[in-house]
C-alpha cells in the first residue's frame, strides 16, 4: 500500500461551497492517516454517517489489523467448515476484509469541526441527501488525492452498504478487487462458524 504524499497546494480551501470545504478537510485527514497508520498498511478509508444527519466520522482499515482481528476470531474457536481448501486463517481473513467496520477498523472524526457541522446542518436531516452529497465528496477527493486506498461510506449496519457505496464512487466494478472479494465474503457466511 502506497500514498502519495500529500501535497495540499493542489487543493483549493475554499467555504463556498460547503462540499468543496469538506472534500478538503477528507484530504486532510488521508493525509493524517497516512502518518499515523502507514506501518499497518491500509486499504480502505470510510466516512461513516450517524442516524439523522447527526455524525460524520471514518474509519480505515489496515492489514494489520485485520491479521489481528484473524488471530482474536481463531482464538474464539471460529473455524471454516466449507468444502472449498482453505485455512482458517485464510478463510476467516476473506470473511472479514469487507465487513462493516466493527472488527480490526480504526475510528477518528473530524474533532468538531466547524464546517463539518454545517455540512451536515445543511442536509436537514435527510439521510439520503447527505449519503449521496459523501459519495459526491469521496469522488472529489479521489480527483485530490491520489491514493491505493478504497473509499467508500457507511450508512448502517449492512455489510452491503460499503460495497454498494464503492460502486456508486468508482462504477459498476468497484475499486480493485472489491466487488470480487465481498462476494467470496457472502460466499463464505454460512462456512464460518464459532465451534
């Protein structure tokens, strides 16, 4: 996993329009994130929306992590019970990558921000406008800043919801091999069990 450097003269910070503000202030944050979790190589970066307009936080998610959160399930006594020749780890690793970002994500928000605040003020309270204005953001930021990363939102407590908002950033094929990968992870549900 690789950034570029972030090199914020490229970007315009500007209040008007408030989704131009907030595109920034993502950029911002990748940028943070890339010094703060560069060593536990990341692959996905999600903003995530509380109920009724009332949140804007993210999450990303490492390999490192994600190796840790493999072993914490194993311990657990999860095991995959499929016919398909896998490993545990392997299979348990599948399972995971794409879940909601309950396990192995790191959290952060935009620590108050003014603007954050009035962009979500601005949406009155409609979950879909303010779902589809950060799917709108998150294409703006791709035009920013050029990252390995998969971005996406997290709307609810559906697996689906970050693959469905990945494709409605990048296209029908999603970014790399997501839409591949989250289908071996549905694949897999009813393979993996806690003995």
């Amino acid at each position: 996993m690789s950034f570029k450097p972030c090199q914020m003269s490229g970007v315009e910070k500007i209040v008007l329009p408030h989704t131009k503000m907030i595109a920034s202030i993502i950029v911002d944050e990748l940028c943070k994130t890339e010094l703060t979790y560069c060593h536990e190589r990341p692959y996905a970066f999600a903003l995530l929306l509380g109920q009724q307009c009332n949140y804007l936080g993210y999450a990303i998610a490492t390999s490192d992590s994600l190796a840790k959160t493999v072993e914490n399930y194993i311990e657990l006594g999860y095991r995959y019970q499929g016919v398909q020749k896998m490993s545990d780890e392997e299979a348990i690793r599948t399972w995971l990558k794409w879940a909601n970002p309950d396990d192995g994500w790191h959290y952060g928000d935009f620590g108050g921000n003014a603007a954050v605040q009035r962009y979500l003020d601005i949406h009155n309270g409609d979950d879909l406008l303010l779902r589809n204005s950060c799917f709108e953001q998150l294409k703006s930021v791709i035009t920013q800043y050029e990252t390995d990363l998969t971005l996406g939102v997290i709307y609810g407590a559906n697996p689906e919801d970050f693959r469905d908002s990945v494709i409605q950033i990048y296209g029908k094929a999603g970014h790399k091999s997501l839409v591949t990968e989250y289908e071996a992870m549905r694949r897999l549900d009813a393979d993996i069990c806690r003995l």
